[in-house]
C-alpha cells in the first residue's frame, strides 16, 4: 500500500510561484512512475508532468518552460515547481504514483493564482 501526502498550494498572485510537494509513504519499492494532475473547475483531471525511474521527465505543453517536476534521492519525495503563474494555473493539484500498475492518488492541494 502506497500513501500520498500533498503540501504547498495557495493562494498567489499572476507571475509568482509556489512549490508543490508530495510525501510517498508505505510500500515505495517498485514505483516507477510520479506525477503531478490537476483538476481546474469544470473540466477533466489533466496530466501536468512526470518523472520515470531513470529519471526522463515529460510534461505538458502548458507547464513546458515553467514548471519543474523532481525527486529526492530515497523516491520518497516528488516536487512540483510552480513559476511564472497565471490564472489558468488555478487548480486543484493531485500527486500520482504508479507502482507495480497499481495507481495510487493523493487528496489533492489548492493552487489558486489571482489575477
């Protein structure tokens, strides 16, 4: 069993930034794949980034350029770098991990960036 943990929404202005953090407990070995989701208002849960076991990110062509996806050495870490922010950013953000192809959610975090 895996356990998720976000931290680090808020509330910021346009041109800002925050940093998203997530805390990966229970059973870690064999994850192979986290994530960052977000959920704006209305619409689908929506990949942002992604980082693989060899270390190869991916991100979506809106956070390309803005935002950093990483993790610590242990795996039990996985950040979200959040910059130059604009209103559209405005989101609840999920972390994810895949492990062993079983998928595995956190509770979310509140990314509210104002205008």
């Amino acid at each position: 069993q895996v356990q998720l943990m976000e931290s680090g929404g808020g509330l910021v202005q346009a041109g800002g930034s925050l940093r998203l953090s997530c805390v990966v407990s229970g059973s870690i070995f064999g994850i192979n794949t986290m994530s960052w989701y977000r959920q704006r208002p209305g619409t689908q849960r929506e990949l942002v980034a992604s980082i693989f076991g060899g270390g190869a990110t991916t991100y979506a062509d809106s956070a390309k350029g803005r935002f950093t996806i990483s993790t610590n050495n242990a795996k039990n870490m996985v950040y979200l770098q959040l910059n130059t922010l604009k209103p559209e950013d405005t989101a609840a953000y999920y972390c994810y991990v895949n492990r062993i192809g079983r998928d595995h959610w956190g509770q979310g975090t509140q990314v509210t960036v104002s205008s």
